[in-house]
C-alpha cells in the first residue's frame, strides 16, 4: 500500500528493567523473565503513566515563617546525619517501604536520595559500594515513574560506574543492571541509538558473567534484538535471534514457548528482509508450539502474521482464509468490537484492494472505522491512531488522499508529542508529506517531512532505510518548490544512508541516483558558474553507473533502462552545447524517477507496521 506509516505501540508497554528489590542476584535474574503481551514479539517500549501534578512537584514548604524554619532545621539535621553508617540501609529501607506501599513518589525519592548521599559519604574509603549503586538504580527508578527521564539518566551513568567488575559476579550483575536500566531510560526518550549501545555493553558483561549459553542471556539477547527491529538495524537482530534460538533449544524442551517467542520474533525479522518463505516458516513452527500449550490468543496473533506472509506472497486464498481463521477466534475471545478486530479489517481492506475488490476493501474499512471511533474501555491511543494511519494508507491508494489526510491528522491528535512517541509521530508525517505531495500542496509536504527528518534524526533512526526514503521524498517536494541546492543536499545524504543500509545496487538507492542525477543538471542548467557547470559531469557519470547497474539487473530490453539510455543520450549530447539554450524542464527530468520512486515508496513492511 503507498504511503509512509510509523510503527505503532502495542497496548502492553514493557516496564523498566530494574525493579526495587532486597537481592542484587534475585532483582537480575527476575528482570530477564518477562513476555512481551503485544501482537507481535517486541516490546514497544512507553512510559509509565505519570502522576498527577500534585504528586509531580514537591510540596512547598508552607507560607508561615514558623514553617519555614521547621523545615530548615529538618534539612540541617538530615545533612549532619549523614555521615552515620546505618543511616544509608536505613533510608534506602524507608524508600522501598514508601513505593510498595504506593504513597507518595516524591516522599520515596527523597528518602532514596539522602540514602544515596550517606554511602556516598560514609564509602568514601571503598567507592565501588554495591548499595550506592543500588540506591542509585532506585532514584533513577523513581525519576522515571515521575517521567522525569532526563534527570535519571546522570543517576544512571553514576550507578554503572560504582561496580567493579573485577570483583566478583555481584558487581557484574550490578553492572548489567545499570546499563540495561539505563537503555531502558534513554528508549522511553526515543533515543535508540544510545539505548542499544547500552543494551549491547550490558549483554557483554552478563555473557562475562554467566558464560555465552546461560538462559538469561538467551533473555538478553532477544531483548537486544528487538530493540535493533524498533531501530530497523535487521542484520544485528538476525544475528541475535539465531543466538537466542541456539541457547533455547540446548535448555528448553522441543516447541516450547521460548522457542515459540523467538521464531515470531526471527519471522518479524525476515519479512522485514524480504525473505517471505523462511519468515513463514518460523510463524508456522511457532503457531504449532503455542497449539499444543493451548495459547488460542497467541495462536490468532501469529495467523494474523501468516495471512501477511501470504499476502506479501500474492497467495490471497490463503491470507484470507489466515485471516478469517483469527477473525473469528478474536471475536469470540475479545468481542466485536474490539481493536484485534478492527485490525484483521484492515488487513482484509487492504487485500481486498489488491485484489481489485474496492467495494469489499471500503466496507472493510468502513468497518474498522466504526471500532476505532468507538473504542471499547482499555483502549489505549496508540493502538487507535495506528489503526487510522493503516486505513489512510488504503484510502491514499484508492487515490482519495484528503480523506486520508484527514484520518492521519484525526492520528496525531491522539499521540502526544513525548520523546518515546516521536518516532511514531515522525512516521505519520512522513506520510502526511506523501499526501500533500499528492495533491499538489509541496509547501505544506516540505514542511511534513522536514520535521518528520526532525524527529527522526532526534530517536537515532538517522542511519535507517526509512529515514533515507524520507530524505529522498523531502528533496523531490524541495524540487517542486524550486529549491535546487536543498534538494541536492537531501539527495546526496539519502545516497549515503541507502548505499550503507540497502547497498548500491539497491532500486532505491538506485532511484536517488537517479534524483541526485537529475538535481546536478538542473544545477549545472540553471546556474551559469564554473563550479556548477561541473554538476552536469557528475549527473552524466551516476546516470552511466545506474545504465550498467540496470542492464546487468534488468536486461537491456527492460523499459526502465530505456529511459535511462535516452536521459543520458540527451546528456551526452548537450554536454558540449553553449549555456543559452532552451533549458529542460526540472520537472521532465525527474517525472519517471518520481513515478518509479512512488511505487518503491509504495511496499508495505507488514511486520513493522510500516508501508514505506
């Protein structure tokens, strides 16, 4: 389907790693023993629901002045007491006791503070105090209940550098802790480049600790991977997913759940890579092992995934028969109206329209619509909003992109603009600039996608295919308005993000070429300077370098490289020819990449949620 559309977050958010506990050893091992309860395997990761405001902000101290010197003198006699070495234990004590018995945060945060700054104080002698660090993990903790991210994060990298892991396995884990709690922080700011440094670093020092075949790094790995899916980095996921695998089948039994987990996660992996049949494989491996635990939800979920492999696949019978199989399996679990049902909807909408069927694909729709505008209790906004963006993409390919600007603006009031959301948002604009593009409203498709680029490059997704398709689709609005040398500059950065991620052969990275080829002309065209001229050189040697790529790719009959042998023909020719002849037409000379661009824009990535 064409268009652009973000990933969209699962109702179950994943919590962060680090949970406030009496053992270091029990707190590490538990925190790798979660399940993701989303569709598909990865946990998106959002914050917590934040406290009301009172709670947020501390309590003034009172208006008398009687008060105020109550106050004072509390600090004075904390601040002096300090220096007493039960006084840590004992604060850090008070801390957990205020969070378990769910009182106020800011109480708990105070007490985890002054605990923090007594072993501070009172280890001056011995540095690396494993409770220092743990109360530095339980203010981070608290912070980032609160929301206030950007405070733990200095917390944290405090915490990671107190142990000592020369020392014994205790200082290790304490260490993966804080780094994993730390990765955890810097996803909730959707900063994903740093949060997977952090996760990698982590796995390193558990593997250090546990050796390379323990279960809990089996956990870690696939946690890693799924973050590298979010970040669209599909090589490294692989990678640790066949780790992941390797370490389940030597500690677990044959088609167990852990096993069941990892091959939704390797299936979301290999589509994601094109590779249909083994992704297909791993979903029907996995759909055998949650039937014999009797997991009916799981087992729709994963047909829910088989039915797009068809699809993807042009198998339509049997994506629909998928479909149909979870479809009714939704119903009877959740109910009519319920979101998974308005998601198999859309996925029949959307092969109903691949298949020709627009009435059956618009009734389709018609029905979704009626469940996201009425969302049953529980519903949270981002399964909605995902929703409306699938949708939109079916109703720009039926070529009606006002309603589905409409659908898409309906999308972003439902998000708010938080950093864990951004990469969300920034997906939508993406294709909210495809919509204006289509329509002719370059200005307000520029506007769209430069703060899409924004967002994008602010949550670490600057180096993904996605982020350079983006770029190219931003430079050819630049086109449109005539701004030359903005649009060389997105080309040219988009050149270099695809060639890295996709490879120089690639039909994208091919398609920027071919953009890049067509900007340099018009540059050298329209600009009378001997620095410029130049650029008319350089378009003609990427149009001979994309001439060789396609004939060797395409044949030498295939259209595509027809036209690309007349543009360089025309090149050629005119490379000698004086500056004051008629001038081509900007637009002429990048019609047939522009076109060619749309339909690669327009594949769908299914297992991410994207149709990029």
């Amino acid at each position: 389907m064409p268009g652009l559309v973000s990933v969209k977050t699962p109702p179950g958010s994943t919590p962060l790693r680090i949970h406030v506990s009496d053992e270091n050893q029990e707190e590490l091992s538990s925190s790798n023993n979660r399940r993701s309860t989303s569709r598909t395997p990865i946990p998106k990761r959002t914050s917590s629901p934040s406290p009301s405001t009172a709670s947020r902000s501390r309590p003034s101290p009172g208006t008398s002045s009687g008060g105020k010197k109550k106050i004072e003198k509390k600090t004075e006699i904390d601040e002096t007491a300090l220096d007493n070495p039960d006084l840590g234990p004992f604060l850090l004590k008070q801390a957990r006791d205020t969070i378990a018995s769910g009182d106020s945060p800011i109480k708990a945060l105070d007490f985890a503070i002054r605990a923090s700054k007594s072993f501070e104080r009172c280890c001056s002698d011995e540095p690396r105090n494993l409770e220092l660090a743990m109360s530095l993990h339980v203010v981070a903790a608290i912070y980032c209940s609160l929301g206030r991210f950007e405070e733990a994060i200095p917390v944290l990298e405090q915490a990671i550098k107190v142990p000592d892991v020369t020392k014994g396995s205790d200082h290790s884990l304490a260490a993966f802790s804080g780094y994993m709690q730390l990765g955890d922080t810097h996803s909730m700011l959707g900063q994903l480049d740093r949060s997977i440094s952090c996760y990698d670093s982590g796995l390193k020092i558990q593997i250090e600790a546990l050796g390379e075949s323990d279960p809990r790094v089996a956990e870690t790995c696939r946690y890693l991977a799924e973050a590298n899916v979010q970040a669209m980095q599909f090589d490294q996921a692989e990678v640790l997913c066949k780790q992941t695998l390797e370490i389940h089948r030597e500690h677990s039994a044959p088609a167990s759940l852990e096993e069941a987990a990892d091959r939704r996660l390797m299936a979301l992996v290999c589509e994601a890579k094109g590779d249909y049949e083994s992704a297909l494989e791993h979903l029907v491996l996995a759909s055998m092992a949650m039937i014999a635990a009797g997991q009916d939800n799981e087992i729709a979920a994963i047909d829910v995934g088989i039915g797009d492999l068809y699809l993807s696949l042009s198998r339509f019978d049997e994506a629909v028969f998928a479909y149909q199989k979870a479809l009714t399996v939704f119903k009877s679990i959740k109910g009519d109206n319920h979101p998974s049902v308005a998601s198999v909807f859309v996925r029949l909408a959307d092969l109903y329209y691949k298949t020709g069927k627009f009435r059956e694909s618009k009734s389709y729709c018609e029905s979704a619509l009626r469940i996201y505008t009425k969302p049953v209790p529980g519903t949270t906004s981002e399964e909605i909003a995902g929703g409306l963006t699938e949708i939109s993409a079916i109703y720009e390919a039926v070529n009606e992109p006002e309603e589905a600007l409409k659908l898409l603006q309906k999308a972003m009031k439902l998000l708010d603009d938080t950093p864990g959301q951004r990469s969300t948002i920034a997906g939508i604009e993406a294709q909210m600039g495809v919509m204006f593009y289509m329509v002719g409203r370059y200005s307000d498709a520029r506007n769209s996608f430069e703060s899409a680029v924004t967002k994008l490059r602010a949550s670490g997704e600057k180096k993904s295919a996605f982020f350079g398709v983006v770029l190219n689709q931003m430079g050819l609005a630049c086109v449109q308005l005539y701004k030359i040398d903005e649009a060389a500059e997105l080309f040219e950065e988009a050149r270099g993000i695809l060639e890295q991620e996709c490879g120089p052969f690639d039909p994208e990275t091919l398609g920027v070429y071919s953009n890049l080829a067509a900007t340099y002309d018009a540059m050298g065209r329209f600009i009378i300077s001997s620095s410029i001229s130049g650029k008319v050189e350089d378009a003609i040697e990427i149009l001979e370098h994309i001439l060789k790529v396609r004939e060797e790719k395409l044949g030498t009959a295939n259209p595509d490289v027809d036209d690309e042998k007349k543009r360089l023909a025309e090149l050629l020719k005119e490379a000698g020819r004086s500056r004051n002849k008629k001038a081509k037409s900007l637009t002429n000379l990048l019609d047939s990449t522009s076109q060619r661009m749309k339909k690669e824009v327009n594949k769908r990535w299914s297992g991410l949620g994207f149709k990029s």
